[in-house]
C-alpha cells in the first residue's frame, strides 16, 4: 500500500473534465512539492505538472495542479481519447527521507 | 537535449547482485541543484521510488530497500550506477532513471530497461 492514496479509476467522456485526488499527510504532501506524471501504455513516465501546479513546457493548459493541505489534484479538461494513461502523484517525505509515488490512477476516455 | 539511458543485464539470477548504469546526456552531473533518480515498475504495478544521488554527492535510499541499494556517479563519464544485492524474483521490473531536481521533480525519465530475476 503507497503512502500517497489515489483512486485506483477515473473514467469520463470525450470532452469532458476530471479531477484525481492524491492524498498524503504532513510530512509529505503537507509540506512539500507535489508532482503528477502521466504514463502512456507501453512508455516511460512524463512530468505533467510541478511545484504543485506548474506546467512544463509543452505541456498543454488542459492539464493543472492544486494543493490544498495534505492533499492535491490533477485536473485535466478537454478529455481525448490520447490522454488515456496511467497518472501518478509524487512527493518527498521529510519523515522518510524518501521519495513518493502514490499507487497510480488509469483514466479511461470513454 | 536531455537525454538518460538504461543499462544493464536483462536476466539475473536469484542471490546476484545487479549494476545498472544511467548515461546521461545534455546536463552535467556536476550542475547544482540536479540529480539522478532511480525508481521501478514491475509489471502491471505502481511506480517505485528507489533511490536518487545530487550533484553534492547527497544520496537517499527507499526506506524498505536501503540495506540492499548503493548509489553512485562518476561526472567525468556522466554515468550513475545503482547497484542492488541479493535479488530475487519479486524484483523483476522495468528500471527508470530520471533527472531530479530538488522539488524532486522527475524530469525527463530514460526509457527504461526491463530487468528480469529467475534461475
């Protein structure tokens, strides 16, 4: 079990917004950047978002961060059928002195 | 352009030990506030993180693998080297290395190398 929790599923239309949660608690998330990373089928993870909610360049604005106490959200508007992927949250634990992954969320573009 | 690559054995034995080396390219390793991070995927599973070195020489270990982990980089050749002892089957994954930053952003990531563990 990851320390991050996700939704394990998120399904919308084409079109459409979704929102995945990544909740963690005060020694991560709480007190530390967070960053989400989209994973195509059969490829290497991507940054889609850091520092919570900044976009690298390139990055398309249908995707956005926020954070809001020990939890943040992926938003991604104008559902395609290409943002079918796996996205996972990310952060440092200042207890653990590690990194973080939450357990992962398949979006499924209906 | 920022480029990292995997490599590494494809097959090991249970009980070896395993090198995989990060090549890097379009940054140096020696640049402040940059690093290199390794995290695994076995298949159909979640990201794991398993370790990352900055260019200070500052190293963390996943908590529950850090017994088993050694990190290094030498910058003259770019390469960082994870090394993992006494492997088993469960260990079977794709390996990633990224450049990391120290928000611990992950950014980009190598292609990745399947590793498998069986006798």
């Amino acid at each position: 079990q990851s320390v991050l929790t996700q939704p394990p599923s998120v399904s919308a239309a084409p079109g459409q917004k979704v929102t995945i949660s990544c909740s963690g608690s005060s020694s991560n998330i709480g007190n530390n950047y967070v960053s989400w990373y989209q994973q195509l089928p059969g490829t290497a993870p991507k940054l889609l978002i850091y520092d919570n909610n900044k976009r690298p360049s390139g990055i398309p604005d249908r995707f956005s961060g926020s954070k809001s106490g020990t939890s943040a959200t992926l938003g991604i508007t104008g559902l395609q059928t290409g943002d079918e992927a796996d996205y996972y949250c990310g952060t440092w634990d200042s207890s653990l002195s590690a990194d973080l992954f939450g357990g992962g969320t398949k979006l499924t573009v209906l | 352009q920022v480029t990292l690559k995997e490599s590494g054995p494809v097959l090991v034995k249970p009980t070896e030990t395993l090198t995989l080396t990060c090549t890097v390219s379009g940054f140096s390793l020696s640049n402040a506030r940059m690093g290199v991070s390794w995290i695994r995927q076995p298949p159909g599973k979640a990201l794991e993180w398993l370790a990352h070195i900055f260019s200070n020489d500052e190293k963390s270990y996943s908590t529950s693998l850090k017994s088993r982990l050694t990190i290094s980089k030498d910058t003259s050749k770019s390469q960082v080297v994870l090394t993992m002892t006494n492997m088993d089957p469960v260990d079977t994954a794709t390996y990633y290395c990224a450049r990391t930053y120290y928000d611990f952003s992950l950014d980009p990531w190598g292609q990745g190398t399947l590793v498998t563990v069986s006798s």
